[in-house]
C-alpha cells in the first residue's frame, strides 16, 4: 500500500524541537515533505507576506524527509510548498509540535493553526499539534503514541471540508494522561497591558505583559479538559460568518 504524504510546518521554526519530534513520529507514518520557517514566527496568526520577498533553501536534517526552510510566516509555508514544492496536494498537513498551548482563544494569534487553517482552505486535510511546555527543551515523546494516534483516524475518516483540529496536549506523562476529549473552545482571553519603560536615551518604550482570564467552567471546554489531564482536541472552521445572526440582522438593517 502506498503510503500517504504529509506536509509539515510549523511557527517555532524549522529547527525546533516539536517540529522535529512530529516529523520522527511522521515518518512512521507516510512520505514526508517539510516546509517551515527559517526563524521563530510565533504570534503571527494568519499573516502573509507581501511587501517582502521570500526565499528559501533545503537543508539537511536529520531523517529521510525533505526539509525546507523558508523566509516567510507558517501560512506563507503552506502556500510555497503547494506552489513550488509539491508535485501534488498531500494526503494530510500537520502543524506543530507548537511550544506552548494554542487552546481557546489562542487559536487565533497562533501561527500553528493558522498554517493548519490555511490547509483547511486549500481543501486538505489539517491538524495543529501544541503541548502545554513553552520550554525548549521540552519532552515530547510522552505525545508520540496520540499524535500517531489521531493522525491516523485522520487520514481513514476524512474530515469534513473547512473543518481542521485544534490538539493539545498537557504537560504530563504518557501514563498520566487520561485520554483524548473532543471539546469546544473556551470562552476566554488575554487581559493585556503594555508596561511602560525608558531606553537609555530617555524615549519611552513598551513591553506586551498580562494574564490569561478563563471565564468557562464549562465539562465541554478545551481548558476544562487540559486542566483535568485529558487531550482536547477541537474541531475549528475557518468561516467566520456568524450564520445564527443573518437573519436577524437583516430585519433590524431592513426595517
């Protein structure tokens, strides 16, 4: 049978060490192509380049894949490798490992989703992979046996069109955590503040600080069910429409 090809990307750059560990535990899997950012691109959501060019080069790393770096965003990634890279559309895109949760709100800053969301547009299969360690060295073979796991059910039951998933994983060991729990996205956010500071030539500068507020207690949320030790995975549609409203919206504009 013929193995099934897989795009990999991410927004840590192509060096990290969660893209690293998801191409091993890839190739296990399919015929792998990677195409990821040649420096950090963390925080860049859906961003393209356009006032920039781009450039990029194949290195060589450890693994039978191809690896490509390329001087652009996770989502620019994903549109070189269908133009230039690919001969054909894969099987199957995954973004990640991210370092660092993409949960709840987060979904829309990160870059890893995005990359995952910018697949699900170009009609592909797609899943965003985070673990819940912002540490560089982080552990990830603890993640290996659900990544392969849900990577699996992908590819036998497609998803269906313009839906990609959201996965995280809590920092816990293999035989810690509880199982895979299919959830909705909290209700929660960043409570910004921007902390003042004075360069040494007297001009005022700002540092991006502040907290994340959880506002959902919800059994079905996604932070409900890292913080209760389980994978959450979250099926995330790229129409933003909000479809329960247009009728509503019409009369009041209409009337």
């Amino acid at each position: 049978m013929q193995k099934p090809t897989i795009l990999v990307t991410n927004d840590d750059g192509i060096t990290a060490p969660g893209i690293r560990n998801l191409v091993k535990f890839m190739n296990e899997i399919g015929d792998v192509t990677v195409v990821a950012p040649n420096s950090p691109q963390s925080g860049k959501g859906h961003a393209i380049t356009i006032n920039q060019t781009l450039t990029f080069e194949e290195i060589n790393l450890e693994g039978p894949q191809k690896d490509y770096a390329l001087s652009g965003t996770p989502v620019d990634c994903v549109k070189f490798a269908l133009d230039k890279i690919l001969t054909s559309k894969p099987d199957l895109v995954v973004s990640g490992i991210n370092h660092g949760a993409n949960s709840s709100i987060n979904v829309i800053y990160s870059g890893t989703m995005s990359a995952a969301v910018e697949a699900g547009v170009e009609g592909l299969q797609a899943i965003g992979f985070s673990l819940l360690d912002f540490a560089w060295d982080a552990d990830f073979s603890h993640a290996k046996e659900f990544i392969q796991k849900i990577v699996r059910n992908v590819l036998e039951n497609p998803l269906p069109k313009g839906v990609v998933l959201n996965v995280n994983i809590p920092k816990l060991a293999a035989s810690e955590i509880k199982g895979i729990k299919v959830c909705r996205q909290a209700n929660a956010k960043w409570e910004e503040n921007f902390d003042e500071r004075i360069n040494p030539h007297g001009k005022k500068y700002f540092w991006l600080s502040g907290y994340f507020n959880n506002m959902d207690e919800g059994e079905d949320a996604d932070e409900t069910a890292l913080a209760e030790g389980y994978i959450s995975v979250v099926p995330v549609k790229f129409d933003l429409t909000a479809h329960e409203y247009i009728a509503e919206l019409g009369q009041i504009l209409n009337s």
